[in-house]
C-alpha cells in the first residue's frame, strides 16, 4: 500500500475526569476531615495528604516471565523526600515493558512495570516546597525521572541522568537506593519507573508535569511515554526543522507521535512506513502525507518516488530490530539524519553501510525519552491545545486485571495506537 492524504488531526474535547477513592487509612482523622469529598486534603499546615490514601492496593506484579503479570495486594506506598505519590488514573502499556517481561532486558524481580501513567497527587513528600504541586493536582508522570541532581541533570539533560539508569533501570529503586514498593509481608518489589500498573504510585516530582481540567485524564497517560519519546525524538534528536521532509519507520504507540509531532513541527511530508496496514490506515489523520506498507512494497523504492527521488531529510526508527534500521537508512537523503528510538530486545546490533555513511554526510543521532523537565510540561501543552491527539490514539482501554491480556495483544501486533490500563474499570 502506497497512498496520500490530507494532514490534520480530530479536535480535542474537553472532558472532565472524576474519580472516587477507595477505603482510607482514616483513624487520625476528624469527622469534619472525613467528611470531605475525595478529592479534598486534610488540613495540616502543609496540605500534603489526601484524607483517602487506603493501606494497601492492588497492582500488577512480574515474579517470573513465564507466569506473566499477576494481580497482587501490595502495601500503598508512601512519598519521600523530593517525591510526590499518585492515584493512578491510567497508564499506558508500552513495547519496553514487554522487552522486560520477556526476559530480553534484565530488570530485579519481582516487580511493578508500567511507566506512562497519568493520575491525581494524593500525597507530597517533603523537600517539596519549591516545586508548585500539591494535593488535588492532575499530573501526567513521565517514565524518564531525573535525579535533577547529577551532572547531566545539571546540565539540563534529563535523559542522560546516570543515577536514573544505575538506580531504577538496574536496581529497581528511587533515589534513596531503596523501592518504595512492598508486599503486604515487607517483601520489597521493584519499580520500573514509577511502577504505574498499580492504584498509587510514587514519582519523582522531577517526573510529573500538571495537566490542565480540560485533559481527558485515561488517555492522558500516553503523554509520559508514547508521546514523550516522540517529542524527544524529534524536538531532540533530530532537532527537525520547518520543511523538512520525515520519514517514521515503525508505526505503534511511539511511532504514531513521531508522526504527529514530525508534522506539527513543520515537515513538508512525513511518510509512515510498517507492516500492518491497519497501524498504517489512521497515519493520515495523524498527518501523515502517505503511507508505505513495507511487507509488500520496497520502502526505499516508494520513498524515492514520493521525494522526487532524493529520500527524507530525516527517518525515524521506531521498533528497534536490524529491519527497521535498514528501512531507515536506505530511505535518507544526502546529509539526512537517522533517529533511532526503538530499544533492541538485548544487546543487538544493525548493518550500517560505512561508505554510503560517509560519502553521504549521513548522521544516526539515537533519542532516549527527552528532558522530562522541559519536555513533559511541552507534550502536555501540545496535547491540551489540541496540537496533537492523544485520546484517540487510545484504541484499548482494559481493567488492571487484564494488563497481562493487554501486553499479549500488544506482542501479537493486535494493538492499533496505545493500549492503556484505565483503573476506574
Ligand atoms: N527511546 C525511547 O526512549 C523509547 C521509549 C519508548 C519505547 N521505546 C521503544 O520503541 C519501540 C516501539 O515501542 P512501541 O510501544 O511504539 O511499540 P508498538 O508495539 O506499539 O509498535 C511497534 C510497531 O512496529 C511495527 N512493525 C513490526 N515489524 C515491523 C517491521 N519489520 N517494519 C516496520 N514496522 C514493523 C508494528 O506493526 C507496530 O506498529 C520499542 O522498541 C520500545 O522499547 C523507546
Ligand atoms: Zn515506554
Ligand atoms: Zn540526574
């Protein structure tokens, strides 16, 4: 498949998300506080907890990659310092959490994964004065979580923290070395992120950004990951310039931002390319130019006709398999620039023609996430402008009970967009 269409995207309604909470660790409080509606704090000088925080909750936990996700009752966790904790509204089930629960990227067990949530702040740590969040607030929590402390935080480059990778991406754990996750026995659990496919969860306040009233709470929770990693990718990586012509090889969760995010910042085309023409079929109302099903045409042959011949000044990779790199760099121009985003499942390598590198000034600028301080609050402005969709990007929505059915689908390519875990089912 081959075709063109018209660029532009669906309206963003507003739509309130409400919620109630659940049973509450409630002995301290007074009549009048439990008299409060869910949604309001207790009235301690700070205001930093809600009155509805119950003991424990219930999450989707990874013992072993063979048994999958099990539902389990874990002990609600609780904020440190510089933290704030969520009542998770949704999150999103994303392509890196099934690299982990395949095995193909080590990561502590048992643990929580999930790590695009959306959610209301329920509780806010101490060493949070300063940070302009409070109880009550609706936040989108990103999966990348500066330390805000290191050198690269320092220097604003979130996605280089290196405490990030040596403490959550290896150990499971927050900034105190410790996770704030346990079964109701004090069996410590790990975190991969925030540990979002779970009631509550403690971020960072370095990783969560406000959202506004009119953002549709569920499908808000793409904004952390799938969209995200979009903008990274190419506000960041490709550093993409009005005019510009794109290329996204690999169209799912994260593609699909890519294509939409590549248009909203200009691009004259942008040509989706991947397998399936059912993830293909909605790319044009995400803005993309045409479509090329690279199963049954040559991706390289349908670029070079759709670009006079020249390729894209910048492709994207967005599934992380030698494949899609050789789609991505057969499809570039001169002087174009490729940006991977796609995780390999393990240590994996791709072919990389040298002379046609060189000879071509051809640059490969890989993108991890973006600068969650500076580029969440940005999604999520892009989002709540109506600049970008997100509630459509949703396809699915399941309750946490079948968050393991969710990442079998997304395994089998069943998922169009995003899949996400909505915790009012
Ligand atoms: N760099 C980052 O910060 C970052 C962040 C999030 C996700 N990721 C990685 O990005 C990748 C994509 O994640 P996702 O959640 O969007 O995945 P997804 O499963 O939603 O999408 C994968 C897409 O690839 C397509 N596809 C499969 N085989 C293909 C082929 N041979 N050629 C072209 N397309 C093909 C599928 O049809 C599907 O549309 C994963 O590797 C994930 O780990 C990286
Ligand atoms: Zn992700
Ligand atoms: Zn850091």
């Amino acid at each position: 498949m081959a075709r063109t269409g018209p660029a532009g995207g669906p309206d963003v309604v507003a739509t309130q998300y409400l919620r109630t909470c659940g049973t509450t660790r409630s002995s301290a409080l007074t009549e009048r506080q439990s008299s409060m509606t869910s949604n309001e704090a207790v009235q301690t000088p700070e205001k930093t907890i809600s009155d509805t925080i119950p003991e424990t909750m219930m999450a989707a936990v990874l013992r072993d990659p063979a048994r999958g996700l099990q539902i389990e009752t874990l002990r609600t966790p609780r904020p440190k310092a510089g933290e704030v904790l969520i009542k998770v509204a949704a999150c999103g089930l994303c392509h890196s959490d099934l690299h982990v629960m395949g095995g193909a990227i080590a990561f502590p067990l048992p643990a929580v994964l999930g790590h695009e949530v959306s959610g209301t702040i329920v509780e806010v740590g101490p060493g949070n004065e300063n940070i302009g969040l409070e109880v009550g607030q609706r936040v989108a929590g990103g999966f990348l979580m500066p330390c805000g402390q290191c050198e690269a935080c320092a220097s604003g480059r979130d996605e280089l923290c290196g405490p990030f990778f040596e403490l959550n991406r290896l150990k499971g754990v927050l900034y105190d070395g410790t996770t704030r996750l346990a079964t109701t026995e004090g069996e410590p659990v790990a975190m991969y992120s925030m540990g979002g496919l779970a009631q509550y969860a403690v971020v960072p306040a370095t990783a969560v950004a406000p959202v506004p009233e009119s953002i549709d709470m569920v499908p808000a929770a793409i904004l952390g990951c799938a969209a995200m990693t979009g903008y990274g990718a190419v506000r960041r990586g490709a550093d993409l310039r009005f005019g510009e012509s794109v290329a996204v090889v690999a169209v799912g969760g994260v593609g699909t931002n890519i294509v939409q995010i590549a248009r909203a910042f200009g691009a004259s085309q942008v040509i989706a390319i991947d397998v399936d023409d059912d993830k293909l079929a909605p790319m044009l109302d995400y803005g993309a130019t045409a479509v090329v099903n690279s199963a049954t045409h040559d991706a390289r042959q349908e670029v070079l006709r759709l670009t006079g011949g020249r390729g894209v000044d910048v492709s994207f990779e967005a599934l992380g398999i030698p494949a899609t790199w050789t789609t991505a760099l057969d499809v570039l121009a001169d002087g174009g620039r490729m940006v991977p985003i796609g995780l390999g499942a393990g240590v994996q390598t791709a072919g990389v023609e040298i002379n046609r590198t060189v000879r071509r000034s051809q640059s490969i600028l890989g993108s991890y996430g973006a600068r969650t301080r500076q580029d969440l609050p940005a999604v999520v402005e892009l989002a709540a402008s109506g600049v970008i969709s997100y509630k459509e990007i949703v396809s699915r929505r399941l309750p946490l009970q079948e968050a393991g059915l969710g990442y079998e689908a997304l395994h089998n390519r069943e998922i169009r967009g995003r899949a996400v875990v909505d915790m009012s089912l």
